[in-house]
C-alpha cells in the first residue's frame, strides 16, 4: 500500500507542477541559484580576512 500511495503523491505532484509552469509565470529556479551563490562568492572574496603570515615561511 505505501508504493501505492508514494507512487500517487508524486505523480499528482508531477502533473500539478507542469499546469503551475504552464499556465504561470514561475520564476526559473536555477537562475536565481546560480545568482545567489555568485553573489554569496563575491561577498565571501571582499570581506574574507588575509592569511596569516607564519614565522617559519619567511
């Protein structure tokens, strides 16, 4: 019974995202990701504090 109903949730999910992308204006979820994370990149290389200098590399 649990494949049934697993098997069920996940068709219904399926065919109830295709009506929300087709007859929606969803937003494309790998472009805001790939935004975000070169935004993140960017934040991280400003505000990332120098290297140590050790005693023993001189």
């Amino acid at each position: 019974m649990g494949i049934i109903r697993s098997g069920f949730q996940f068709i219904t999910g399926t065919f109830f995202g295709v009506y929300l992308a087709q007859n929606y204006n969803v937003p494309n979820i790998r472009k805001l990701a790939d935004s975000g994370i070169s935004i993140a990149k960017h934040i991280e290389e400003t505000y990332r504090k120098p290297k140590k200098r050790r005693d023993d590399d001189e």
